[in-house]
C-alpha cells in the first residue's frame, strides 16, 4: 500500500491543498495591495506637508534647495 507522504509527483496534488494555496495566495495578495494603497497614502501625505513647509516657510525651503543644488554639482556620475 503506497504512502500518502511519497506520492508520485507526477500524481495530480490533492484538490484541497490546492485551494488553501489559492486562499493563501489570495491573501497575500490582499494583504501586498493593502500594504501599497497604505503606502501611496503614506507618501501623498508627506509630499502635502513637505509643500506646506515650503509654502509656510520659504526661506528655508530656498536655502534647502539652494545646498540640494550644491550637493548635486558636487556628486560626479
């Protein structure tokens, strides 16, 4: 009598384990889709308050340009 453990593997899998690795799949897929609409939200977010910073105040945001200019000129591709 042939084990289940040491199944041929050219047997077809067992319909059940197929669909608990679809339900998992699908899980993670969920959970990588709500993980990147939180993230988008996340960097939309910091971008409006990195722009009301600027507009608040713009001295400073002028200077932080003006030394990311700098930096810039400075690095060689």
């Amino acid at each position: 009598m042939p084990d289940r453990e040491h199944q041929d593997p050219r047997d077809p899998p067992d319909p059940r384990a197929w669909t608990e690795q679809e339900q998992e799949r699908e899980q993670e897929a969920d959970a990588d889709a709500e993980r990147r609409r939180r993230r988008a939200q996340f960097l939309r977010e910091l971008n409006e308050a990195k722009a009301l910073r600027d507009r608040v105040q713009p001295r400073r945001a002028r200077a932080a340009r003006m030394r990311q200019a700098m930096r810039m000129r400075a690095f060689r591709w």
